[in-house]
C-alpha cells in the first residue's frame, strides 16, 4: 500500500499477523505473572525469541522460544538467564534481568539487557556462541539508563551501541574499542514536544543495516492523564555517523489499537526488542502487547523507509 | 570539627571586577609558592564559567580581571555547554592538571574534562559521562595503568558515589556502587564526591557533601570517607556526622541557604588541609584541620567518648 493509501485506511504501516498474540501466558509450561516483550535473533535456521518473562515474584527473566517459521513459536521450560547471584552482577540484578536485545557480531551473539537494583536500571552485555551457555561480560552503563542495542557491525573501527539514559529520555549512541570502556556518546533522536513520541524515546531492536543506511525501529511514550502511550516508529539513521538522522516516522508505525494492546499489565503498550529484515524486503517486528503477550507486526522495508521521508514533505 | 578562618568568606561578589551573580565552588591548586583557586562564577544570565584568583598564603586572593575558561563557543563542546560550565574540579596526574567540571546544556548535565599545563591555555578533552552524571573527581594516580574516578549518577533517584575506570581518560567502564546515602542520617537523601581523593596511610580520604531534605529544603553539609588503597571500589570507614555544617550567616543565608559545599582540598607539609567550599552558592570559604583529625573521622565508632 502507498504511505497515503494506509493513512485512508486509517490503519498503521505494520500490519498484525492474523494469528496474534504468538505467546500468551497460557502458551507456557510454567507459572508467571506475566510476558512483557521480545528480542529475536535468526539462529542455525532457527527464529529465537529472547522473551522477558516476570516470575511470580516479580523479577525479570529470560526464556528462549524456537520456531522454524517465524510465526509459530516453543517455549522453553527453564530459563535462559535469570538475574545473577554471582559476583559483582548480583548487586545489580537483585531486581532480575529484562529486555533482551541480540546483536550477531563475527559469529558471537551479544545480548544487551536491562538489569534491575534497588540501584537502578543498567544495562549487562553477555554473550553466547549457542544460546545454550551464556557469559555475562560487563555492566555497559552507569544507571539509570535503559534500552541498549549493540550495532551489528563496528563504525568507524568501533563497536557502536544505542542506549536510553533517563536523564532527557533521549536516545544516545556511545562507541568502544572493547566493549568495556565506553565514550563519544552524544544524543541521536529525542523526544518532539507535541507528537506521538512527545515524553520519552529509545530503541526498539538493535539498527538493521539497509542501504540508505541503519533502520531503527524505536518505542515513543506519550504521557496522558490516564498513563503513558506507548508506540513504535522508524528511523534512518546515517552509516558512518549514526548520530546523524536521515529521517524519522512523524506518524507511528505500530500503536495498540488491538485488545491484546490495550488491555493487560500495562495498557496501551506495543514494545518491541528486536526485528528481522527477510530476503524478501520483508520486516518482521515482534512486540509485546500491553506487557502481557508476544505478537508479530509485519510490514515491507521499503513503506517503512517510505513513510520516514514522507514525513519531510508537506502534505 | 573543621575550623572556619575568622575571615571567611575568603572571595566574594565584591572582590570580582566584572559584572557577575556569584562567585562559588573553587578548587585550589599550590604552584610553587603561589596558590591559585580556580573559582566558579555564575554570570548573569546564571550560566557558569570559570575565573582565576591568585594568593601568597592561601587565605587572601585576588581575582583576575577577566575569566579564564568560558563555556566553549565552537567545535564539538559548544552544544553541551551551551548553558554554563560548573564545579571545576582540578587533579594534578604526571605533573599535568586535569580538570573534570560539569557541562551544561538542554541535554541536561555531563562530565567534561580538560587540562591544562600552565593555566594560560585549557584543552578540551572530552565529554566524559552520559547526561545525569556530575561531580566527577578523578583520582591523582592510576591502578594498574588505569585512571579512576568517582562520579555521580542518579539510580532510582538516589544520588550515590559511584566509581568508573579509564584506559585512556575518554572511554569510561567498569564502574561500581561505592557510597550510598544513610536513610535518616544528616546524608540521608543525596550524597556526591566533593574534592579529588586525597592520599593517606590509612586509605583514600574522600571528602564529600551530603544532603537531607527538611521541610523548607535541602541542608549540604560536608563528611568524610575513607576508600581502601588498592581497591578505591571498597569504603573501609565513613564519618558518623559531618566535618562542617552551615552555622554562620554566610552559610546560611545566600542563594542557596543551608549549603557548605567542598570544592577541593590542599594538603599542606605540616599536615594541614586547607579545605576551599561555598557557602549558600554566594561566596567561597576556607576551613583548616589536621589531615590526621580527618582520617581519624572516618574511624570513629561512637559520637560522644567520655
């Protein structure tokens, strides 16, 4: 469909698997209190999830889900990672552990994750070469900062990662040479008095490397007198410099509309951790709804490159 | 129990020759024989920048006629300084003086970092925190080839004293809680370093300001901490009351009444610490004690010994 056809439409520019939610909490083997969201990486033909499931108690952890199709998923039993109880992360992950977001970089999978302490929010990176063994490597972030996607190729030599410090609710790129030592950081898109996106930003998934660029699919909370709205949009950020935006979505490519969104632990949400770029120009971005399920947005690379530069004309 | 100079306040409105808000938060440097403070002053659009005072004796300054670092109007640092530069902070490392300060901008506030060699000409080095970070004091030496300092982000809103490591003072990692604020203690609500580090046999002294929230505000008041030698992440003592509370006029009245608030530290050869604070944000003020009676503070177990 053309940018302006979907606005008649009235309908957003990703489009709902018809066989929404994938996961809901009476998909899993376990008890929970609930399922929040999803980082997806393409695995040995595999699709996996990384989901951010709360236990009972309360505290954020991660499963993995298979599937071979991309639309039909199997939940793990066990947890793939829960907050630490070791070393110099347990201090930090007191609280658990939540919003996966995979990068492959060489053969090596980095999971960028969000840990929680009566400190604060900060984000972890860990790596696995299997998802079946995981190593944390270090705390990335001081906190209270959020929403960390590694780049999944160096720029400029460097290893480049996205994240959301509170302060501002902006998103931030920073660079390292280790992964360790970080610098360089400076603001890449803030919140717009005004708009859908108007009180806090930050990253959905890691950036998807496209030919105008990097694609970045990012989450914008509104504030209202009943809670927050939370929605997705896009942005092109530049190759070499991706502080630099080439453009932005002025309109919400996903915004709960749907039951499932509007109604659950926290309503009125679409948050998504990762998507995939198919073969076929495809983009596939799983999000949780409303905190409470695993749903599938689908849409073509190429509308939602369009509806990034329609936003600088005037219409 | 650090004893005020009878003629506080040390620098004042009155003693800058340009027009300005307030002269607050210096940190002092001993060239030689000279002592120079690097003095905080607040313009009066109420941004910051940075001015020099020169002394013989440490107590009696005069400020130079013009400022000395003006928050940066081109290159790479303009945008993050758009709104003022505050709370220099100066640690001598390989007979070069660094400078951490705070960068102000719509961004919110950062650590900077600069250096000079003969506070004639500054060098920007680099931003050096995300926004929400301030009160970085970098410490004097390196452990195992890398720099340390303390900063100051806020988790869950609470202010602690965190530390983070550098290879190269621009890229910034392994950092760790190090200090928290004591629920109903006179630090209860926010704490943050105040003056570089300062060596002793007993550890790393970290004097630094704390804060409780009353019903009419926040009273600043400055303690003492000691970090073990080897391992600056660990905290082997902490002071049970403050070194110095705002009691004189000065201190209380200004504006920002109720603050007494360090901004850097010498160590003379006879032991004495000159400690430098503002007071009320309005004036800069010199307070002595023995860097024994210092250390000592961080140790004591009880409040009132017979």
């Amino acid at each position: 469909m053309t940018y302006q056809a979907v606005l008649k439409a009235g309908r957003d520019v990703i489009h709902r698997y018809g066989g929404n939610p994938l996961i809901a909490i009476e998909d899993l083997a376990f008890r929970c209190s609930d399922i929040w969201n999803a980082g997806v990486v393409r695995f040995r033909g595999e699709y996996l999830l990384l989901l951010t499931v709360e236990t009972l108690e309360g505290l954020g952890s991660i499963f993995l889900a298979r599937g071979t199709d991309g639309y039909h998923f199997s939940v793990e039993s066990k947890p793939f990672m829960t907050g630490s109880h070791h070393g110099l992360f347990a201090q930090y992950e007191s609280f658990g552990i939540c919003d996966p977001r995979v990068s492959e970089i060489d053969g090596t999978y980095y999971i960028a994750y969000v840990a929680y302490s009566e400190n604060g929010k900060r984000i972890g990176l860990a790596r696995t070469d299997d998802f079946q063994s995981v190593e944390r490597m270090t705390f990335v972030s001081e906190p209270d900062t959020k929403s960390g996607a590694l780049f999944a190729s160096k720029i400029g030599g460097r290893y480049a990662m996205l994240q959301r410090p509170w302060a501002g609710g902006s998103i931030w790129v920073s660079y390292s040479d280790d992964l360790v030592y970080w610098g360089s950081s400076t603001v890449v898109i803030t919140p717009r008095s005004g708009y859908w996106d108007s009180t806090r930003v930050g990253a959905a998934g890691p950036p998807i490397e496209i030919a105008q660029g990097w694609l970045l699919i990012y989450y914008g909370e509104k504030d209202t007198t009943a809670g927050p709205l939370v929605r997705l949009g896009a942005a092109i950020l530049d190759r070499e410099d991706p502080s630099c935006v080439i453009a932005r979505s002025n309109i919400p490519i996903l915004a709960p509309r749907e039951k499932y969104e509007r109604i659950g632990d926290v309503a009125n949400v679409v948050f998504s951790c990762g998507a995939l770029l198919e073969s076929n120009g495809e983009v596939k971005i799983y999000y949780g709804a409303s905190d409470s399920c695993i749903c599938l947005g689908t849409g073509m690379l190429d509308d939602i490159i369009q509806v990034c530069n329609e936003s600088r004309k005037e219409y | 129990m650090l004893h005020r100079w009878e003629r506080n306040p040390i620098i004042s409105l009155e003693d800058v020759s340009y027009k300005c808000n307030t002269v607050f938060n210096g940190t002092p440097v001993k060239l030689g024989d000279e002592y120079l403070l690097l003095l905080r002053v607040e313009g009066q659009r109420g941004h910051s920048f940075f001015c020099l005072a020169r002394g013989k004796d440490g107590f009696h300054f005069q400020v130079d006629d013009r400022p000395c670092m003006l928050p940066a109007e081109e290159g790479r640092f303009k945008v993050w300084e758009e709104n003022g530069i505050e709370d220099p902070r100066l640690t001598e490392i390989d007979g070069r003086y660094y400078i951490m300060y705070t960068a102000v901008s719509r961004y919110g506030y950062r650590i900077a970092l600069a250096r000079t060699d003969d506070f004639e000409t500054f060098e920007r080095l680099a931003l050096v925190s995300g926004p929400g970070n301030k009160d970085g004091v970098l410490f004097p030496e390196k452990f195992n080839g890398i720099y340390a300092r303390l900063d100051r982000p806020l988790g869950n809103n609470v202010g602690s004293i965190w530390i983070s490591y550098s290879p190269d003072l621009v890229n910034w990692g392994h950092s760790e809680l190090v200090i928290c604020p004591r629920p109903r203690y006179w630090d209860s609500f926010r704490i943050g370093a105040s003056v570089p580090p300062i060596r002793t046999g007993r550890g790393w002294l970290e004097i630094y300001h704390g804060l409780k929230m009353t019903a009419t505000g926040p009273i600043y008041r400055i303690g003492t901490v000691m970090l073990d030698l080897h391992n600056p992440a660990k905290m082997i003592g902490r002071c049970l009351g403050p070194v110095l509370s705002p009691r004189e006029e000065y201190e209380r009245i200004g504006d920002i009444g109720n603050v007494v608030f360090a901004s850097g530290a010498l160590v003379e050869p006879d032991g004495e610490v000159k400690v430098y604070y503002g007071a009320a944000d309005t004036s800069i003020c010199v307070a002595t004690a023995h860097i024994d009676e210092l250390v000592e503070s961080c140790f004591l177990t009880h409040e009132f010994v017979e």
